[in-house]
C-alpha cells in the first residue's frame, strides 16, 4: 500500500526549492520573467509578470546578463532578438505554441508573393524566422494602434491568428488578408459556456481575450454568443488588469487561459474574478515549473540561440512593436 504524501514535508520541499532557486537567481545575476499564464508559484518567484508586449519591453530593459524566460519559445526568441549579446534561458525547450506553429517562413514567403509590396503584419506569438520576414509585430494591446497607423492604400497581411485579425477588422474598418491559424485554448473557449456562466454571475463584467473565436463579434452581433452590453469587454491581459483596477464592480468573469486568474486574485484580493472556462489551460505554459526553472539557473541551459541573419532583421519588426503604444 503506498502512503499518501505528507503535505508537511511536501511544503517543506518547496520552500526549500523556491530558496534555491533564488539562491542561484542571484549567483547567476539573472532575472526571471514570467507571462501571466504561467502557474502561480512560477509568477511568484518572477521579477516581472507580465504579457507579450510587457515582457519584450522587460527584456529590452534589463541590463542582467542572464534572463530566463519562463513563457513558451517564441517569447524567448524574442527576448534573444532584443538581447544578442545577453544570455537568454528557457526551462523547457518544449514549451512551444500552436499559434506561433500554425504558419512557417515557407509559408509567410509564398503569401509575400502572392501580394507583392503588402505590409506584413504579424502576431509577436510566431517565430524568429517569421517575425524576420515581417514588416512589424503586434500585441494584442498594441494591435489596434499599429493597423490604423498603416496607410489607407496599402494592402495588409495580418498573421498568424484569424479570431485576432477579424476582431481587427470589427474596430478598424480596415480589410485585411488574414491567415487562418488560431490559439488551440483560446479557439476552445466556446460563447456557449461563457453565457452560462455570465446567468450565474448576472451583476459581473466579461473580459474576453482578442484571440477567442467570438471575440470579433462580441460588441456588435445579437447573437448566443454577443449581447451588446456595457459589460462586456474584448481586451488584452493586461488590459483586463487595467480594466478590473479601475473598475467598481465587484466580480469578472474571465475569457482568457485561466494563469491569469493567479495574478487577478493576487492583486485584487477583495473581487472575485472566475473563469470563463477552467478547462482553458495551455499545456504548453504550464511545461515551465519549479524544478526544471531550478535546473535550468543551475546548469545555465537551456540556452536559446537565434542565428545572426534572422536575429537582425526580426529585430527590426520586434523595435516598430515597442514603438507603438498600446
């Protein structure tokens, strides 16, 4: 018969761990960034929690010689392109995107040719070699202002994700040639369970993430999934943070992978914040936990490498990201 595992000597082992881990974050002179969709203790530990565009503004900041991006790869990437000279760590290579997956440089070059002299406009969750073929990346905060600055008369191809590029389209009037890959957690998000949950918590506001598949209709169609409402909202994570600290009501229900509920709650103690759907867990960011980021500090790998050639011409789209103001 096996034991149940003795909570006490559980929690002393992770004390434990989260101390060595800071141990070697200041032998290291590293510091931790963390995306918001990260498990709690990981967001714990990190010196900056953030979204996509916060942690590239994070990277593009620090003067640590080491970072350690405790996100999915192409975060890392990213934080490579700002940072050539710096090392740049990942807990768990594997940790990857099915957005970022859902378009290769082959593919992006093809399209290129098909609408020669379009600006090509890509989601910052794509790889270093697409945002290398890119004319400029995007947030999902930043999105917005970036397709308005874009001449009238130019031509768009807007990548990888088709719910976001839609949305897009709803606030700019702007037409744009949109790739048809989505976010596998976000896409999952289906407006039937949002409704039900919004009848249990009728008194509550909605925040829906831009890369759900009903967020481009949210505001404007009558439909099961969009009641055009003042308490409904189609916003970026942080853009959710902003909205429920300004906010004066007292509970939010949450259309988003469920990390950022930790966050929320840990900042916002005294509102109730709840999931649209519990089961919106990305795989692939919780891959990053206590032990291997332990690991990964110790033995400085693994380390994330983008070559010379790609590093200096994504870095050109990831710097027009970072001048644009969400």
């Amino acid at each position: 018969m096996v034991s149940a595992p003795n909570p006490v000597v559980a929690g002393e082992a992770t004390e434990a761990l989260i101390a060595e881990i800071r141990r070697l974050r200041d032998e290291r002179h590293a510091v931790i960034l963390a995306h918001n969709y990260q498990i709690g203790p990981i967001q714990d530990l990190a010196d900056f929690v953030g979204d996509s565009l916060g942690l590239a503004r994070a990277a593009a900041r620090t003067d640590a010689p080491v970072i350690v991006m405790c996100g999915v790869y192409f975060m890392a990437e990213t934080a490579k392109i700002l940072n050539p000279e710096r090392t740049v760590l990942i807990p768990d290579t594997r940790a990857g995107c099915s957005l970022a997956d859902s378009i290769t440089v082959e593919q992006l070059r093809a399209w290129k040719k098909e609408h020669p002299g379009a600006v090509v406009v890509s989601y910052v969750n794509t790889t270093a070699e697409v945002k290398a073929e890119s004319d400029i990346c995007v947030t999902s905060g930043n999105a917005e202002a970036v397709i308005r600055s874009i001449p009238e008369d130019r031509e768009i191809l807007f990548l990888p994700d088709v719910f976001l590029g839609s949305y897009l389209e709803r606030v700019t009037g702007r037409r744009m040639h949109i790739w048809m890959g989505e976010c596998h957690v976000h896409a999952g998000i289906r407006p039937e369970r949002i409704e039900a949950i919004r009848a249990r918590y009728p008194d509550s506001d909605l925040l829906v993430h831009p890369e759900c598949g009903c967020a481009s209709r949210y505001l404007w169609e009558q439909s099961a999934c969009s009641r055009p409402d003042a308490h409904t909202h189609v916003l970026s994570t942080e853009g959710m943070l902003r909205h429920a600290r300004q906010s004066n009501r007292g509970t939010f229900i949450i259309a988003t992978e469920t990390g950022l509920l930790h966050r929320l709650r840990k900042e916002m103690p005294e509102k109730q914040f709840v999931a649209a759907d519990e089961g919106a867990v990305c795989q692939f960011m919780k891959m990053i936990t206590l032990p291997k980021l332990r690991d990964c500090l110790r033995d400085m790998a693994p380390e994330v490498i983008v070559p010379p050639e790609i590093l200096e011409r994504a870095r050109t789209a990831v710097d027009r990201m970072l001048a644009v103001a969400p």
